[in-house]
C-alpha cells in the first residue's frame, strides 16, 4: 500500500498444501488449482477464468470457487455491484446482470439487524467506504458500531480493496474528511450516508442514502453498538446551499438531488440547532487514501489478511466458516475473488489465518476478507449465457440480499 507500507509477521496457521503451491503459481496466478485437489471450470470471457476444487482445511474439506481476473486485459475492469441506493440490498446475481458483470462476488459486512434497538429498522448499509464508477457513496462506521467478526489488530473500518483510475488494484484506507460551514461557523462533518454516526458529531446523508429512516445514525456508541439510540438528536434539510427545514428527530423517505440532510446527535445536534431557515450552508465532503496521489473507480470495505505475501498477525485461527475474499497479484494487475461452497457437505469453511494462506496459495501478495457465512455468494456466465449463475451453494440455501459486490466486467 502506497504511503502507508505495511508489513505483517507470519501468521499461526498454514496450509502445507498451498504453501507449496504458492512456489508454483507465483504471482501471476497463472497456476492450476492446488496439487491434488479435484477441479473444473474454464473461461468466463476475455481475461476471466473460473475453477472450482477441494481444500483440506483444518476441521475437515471445504470446496473453493475461485475467479481469476486479469485487469492487464483492456476489456477487463472491476467496478462495485450495488443496487442504486446505499441503504438498500439485493441479490450478487440480480446486480451483476442488471449492471452487466461477466461475474461477481459479494463484498462488505452490513447493518443486517437491529434486535437490540425495538423499534429501529435496520438500514442494510454496508460498514465501511464505498466508490462505485469513481462515485463516493459513504463514508466508513465507527468500529464499535460495525457487523462481522472481530478485526485484525491495527486496522480499522476504514479499510478497502480497491482498483485505482491507473487500472491497478490495491488495499488502502479511505478517511472521511469534510465540513459544515455557515456564515458563523465551522463544523467538521462526522459521517457521510453511514448507519452509524459518531457520537456528538454530524453526518450528511444524500439521495446516494436511500428511501431508509436515519434514525439508526443516532443509535449505540462509538464502543458499543448496542447501545440505546440518542436523545438528543436534531436534523437540518439543506436545498441547493439553503436551510429550508429543520426537525427534532431524523427522518426517512427519499432525498431528492441537490439535497443534503444533517443529522446531529448530542454536541452536533446543539450545534445543528442554531442554523435558521434561509440560512445559507456549504456541505463538503471527501474521502483521502492514505495511499498518497491515488483516486479509486472502485472501493469497499472490508478488512486485509494479507500483505506483502506475509499474513497479518493475531488472524483468528480457531473459527471456521463459509469465506469470501480478494486477493491482489502482480503489482495489482491481476485479482483473484474466492468464495467458499456453504453446502452442508463443505460448511466448516476455513478460519481467517486460512484464508491468508489459501490466497497466498492462489499467488496473492495480498489479500482482504469480505462478508461470509450466508452472504457468500460467487456468480459467472456459462458459455454463450447473457445472464450469470450462481456457482456456489450459498448456505441459507438461496442467495441473500447484500448491499454490495465486486463486479468484473469484459468486452
């Protein structure tokens, strides 16, 4: 990662197997599957392959469903699967057909359910930043407030796999940065079109958000996402630079272009109070990598296992589950999406130390795991199809609605 290089020690668990493959493939994942384990697949279209085939993982056989991408290929591009709104869900194999992907995977962890706060609809919103076609939709949670497993120690929501303007893909972090500002003040912006909201900030939600109600923005806590919902609260509608509304509670429905919602909890809803009607306001907003000079077409979270060929340290090596993941080769030139098969006979998965090795196995030099268990979901063309098929077996036993996914494109 340009900017921030980073580099991990060893981690706990390997995978003989793949470690001896990884010798073979290299880094142009130009390799067969692993020696040994049972395999088909074959083309997808232009600079895209699919294969399939068995892993020995530590609690028993898990089955591997791998794309091969070559973005060196000028037909060949990757760009986020989403359903139009960022609060909102749908199906790999809908959004991959409706945007016209060659193939896909699922992609971040989400605001799924809201069992804690009665009463509070759950947003679907993925957790951390998301670009599609060059386009910011949000901004990240904070860490206390995301869904998933446990992050590696040292990184953070503002993670992201992402593929740049210059073609190449790349792991870096994407950090909000952004202002409220009227004649009398200054406000840092704490959030953009995020479920969760920092506590005492204020965030902006746009007609990226949704139809959705804000009011999960306000609930938990920086720490604890189960925490009771604010309240004190305030929200401020803003019209091309003009206040024209103000309310004591978020709201929900569409956001129509050229508007910008402001929604304060503790200290920014005292701050949102003092705005008038008529008011003139300037929202800015942006989110800088940390990776020096790089702008993505595409970006979602998630969180890295892999990095520089080495795994990060402290990956969980004891709880196996259905994966999906992203791994990074040849200088960022080429991608490798694996999904794992959640059918019954498979389910045990890998642990996350495995996944690391798994991708180094495939040719990673690095790697970042996306949302599992029955959001696992890889989908491609069969020959002479215009519409995808699912090639895993997801293991709710039918695709789940997700946020997003990375789409891979050809022609």
């Amino acid at each position: 990662m340009a900017g921030r290089r980073r580099r991990w020690g060893a981690g706990r668990s390997a995978l003989a197997f793949l470690t001896a493959f990884a010798a073979l493939a290299g880094a142009g994942l130009a390799g067969a599957a692993p020696a040994g384990a049972v395999q088909k697949g074959g083309r997808v279209a232009p600079g895209v392959t699919y294969e399939e085939f068995d892993i020995e993982a530590a609690k028993g056989v898990t089955h591997a469903h791998v794309l091969r991408v070559d973005l060196g290929d000028p037909r060949v591009r990757v760009d986020l699967l989403h359903p139009g709104a960022v609060a909102a869900r749908a199906r790999v194999s809908a959004m991959a057909d409706t945007q016209g992907a060659v193939a896909g995977v699922n992609g971040d962890f989400f605001n799924i359910t809201e069992t804690q706060h009665p009463g509070v609809e759950a947003t679907g919103a993925s957790v951390g930043p998301a670009i599609a076609s060059g386009r910011t939709l949000k901004a990240a949670v904070p860490v206390g407030q995301r869904f998933g497993p446990e992050l590696p120690p040292g990184t953070t929501t503002e993670e992201v796999f992402g593929v740049g303007t210059d073609g190449r893909a790349r792991l870096d972090r994407l950090t909000l940065a952004g202002s409220v500002r009227t004649a009398e003040a200054r406000l840092p912006l704490g959030g953009l079109n995020q479920y969760a909201l920092p506590v005492g900030s204020v965030g902006a939600f746009t007609s990226e958000w949704g139809s959705v109600s804000r009011v999960r923005a306000t609930c938990g806590t920086d720490t604890d996402r189960a925490a009771p919902c604010s309240e004190d609260t305030y929200e401020v509608t803003v019209r091309d630079g003009i206040v024209v509304s103000a309310a004591d509670a978020p709201g929900g429905g569409p956001i129509a272009a050229g508007t910008t919602v402001l929604v304060g909890r503790e200290a920014g809803a005292q701050q949102l109070r003092k705005f008038s009607t008529g008011e003139r306001v300037e929202v800015e907003h942006s989110l800088v990598a940390a990776a020096d000079g790089v702008a993505y077409r595409l970006a979602l979270g998630g969180y890295p296992v892999l990095s520089g060929g080495q795994p990060l340290p402290g990956l969980d090596d004891t709880a196996s589950a259905v994966r999906t993941a992203v791994g990074i080769a040849d200088d960022g030139r080429r991608v490798v999406l694996l999904a794992l098969d959640g059918a019954a006979a498979y389910r045990s998965g890998l642990t996350i130390a495995e996944v690391a090795t798994t991708m180094r196995g495939l040719g990673a030099q690095d790697a970042f795991s996306l949302d599992g268990g029955g959001s696992s979901t890889l989908v491609a063309r069969k020959p002479g199809a215009s519409t995808v098929t699912v090639r895993n077996h997801p293991s709710g036993g039918a695709e789940r609605l997700v946020p997003n996914g990375i789409g891979v494109f050809s022609g």
